[in-house]
C-alpha cells in the first residue's frame, strides 16, 4: 500500500496539515499579543516620563524663585547694589509665609517660563538628553529668557541693572535645573532602553 495509507497503530496517520492546522495562527496571535503588549508598555513609559517631567518643573520653578530671592539678597551687600534688591530679596519670605503673594509670584513665573520650558523638556525627553549640566543650562537659558519677557513691564518701575538681573535669574535657573535633573532628567528619554531577552525555552537560538 502507498506510505500515504499506511496503518500505524491501527490509525491512520493524519496528514501533516491536519496535524498542525493552528500553528500559523498561534504565531500570528502571539506575535501580535507581543506587539499591544509593547504598545501599551511604551504608553505606559510616556505617561511617566510626562508626570515626572510636570513635577520636576513645578519643583524647578519654585526653588528657582527662592534662589534668585537669596541671590538678590546676597547682591544687595554689594557696594552700589540697588536699592530695590533688598526689597526683591523678601521674595523667599514672601513665598514662604504669605501664601496668596507666593502663588501670584509663582502664576507670573509659570506664565514667564512656560513655553520654553516645555521646549526644553521636549528637546531632553525625545534625544534622551541626560547629562546634568544639560539641565542646568537648559535650566539658565529658561529662567533668563523668562526675566527678559517681564523686564519690559517692569522697566518703568524702577532703573533696573539688566545684566546683574540676568546674571541672577540665569544662576537661579541653574539650580532649578539642577532640581529638574535629580527629578526627572537623569532618566530623560521617551524611548525605553534596549534590553536584550533571555533565550525563551522551545525556541531555537
């Protein structure tokens, strides 16, 4: 008899197609549970990084506030300081025991620093941009641009010493940078890093 009708057993063998009719769509099946899986592991990641990158600014910001508050304290000492750094370094004190003064203090500073902020952020999070002193430029470069959208405003106030001022919200910044990294930039990247898989038992390496 042809090999084809061959008893085995007393049954006959069931051709190789009827043997394995699913394995096709086993593997289709799995590959795409991998690929949601991947998917919705990546989403995950993005969130995260978002949430970190929003709780970092906020922490950025208001220690960058109270350290340009310190730094005008320490540039009102010196010989033909303005006088109204004195008043400018109460800031921290302000923020710190009159609530509803901090807040418009922090609103005018968000609303200054917002958008190149975000720029930054972008820029850090999509290059994987992770060095600290990355940040802490990033960091000088929003806080004194920030200062240069409001000095206008504030021009016919007082004769401000534009250069001191930048040189303060650019140290300022620094520290706020510093604040961001040890957050969320040290970790900077929207791009998971590459693992390598361990050998899956049954599969062919």
């Amino acid at each position: 008899m042809p090999f084809g009708n061959t008893m085995v057993g007393g049954r006959r063998p069931k051709p190789a197609l009827d043997r394995w009719p699913n394995r096709g769509f086993d593997a289709a099946g799995a590959w795409l549970a991998l690929g949601q899986g991947a998917a919705l592991s990546t989403f995950v990641h993005v969130l995260k990084r978002l949430l970190l990158a929003i709780c970092g600014y906020v922490a950025a910001l208001i220690v960058g506030l109270l350290a340009a508050a310190i730094f005008y304290g320490l540039a009102s000492t010196l010989p033909g300081a303005p006088d109204y750094f004195a008043v400018m370094s109460l800031g921290a004190f302000f923020m710190l025991m009159a609530p509803p003064i901090g807040m418009f203090i922090s609103i005018v500073a968000f609303a200054a620093t917002v958008m190149q902020a975000l720029l930054t952020i972008l820029v850090s999070e999509l290059f994987s941009l992770r060095a600290m002193w990355v940040h802490m430029l990033f960091g000088a470069i929003v806080s004194a641009t920030g200062f240069a959208l409001i000095s206008d405003t504030l021009e016919d106030l007082t004769a401000r010493s534009l250069h001191a001022e930048v040189a303060i919200f650019a140290a300022s910044g620094m520290i706020g940078g510093l604040v961001y990294w040890l957050i969320a930039g040290r970790n900077a990247g929207f791009r998971r890093q590459a693992t390598i898989p361990s050998p899956i038992a049954g599969f062919p390496r």
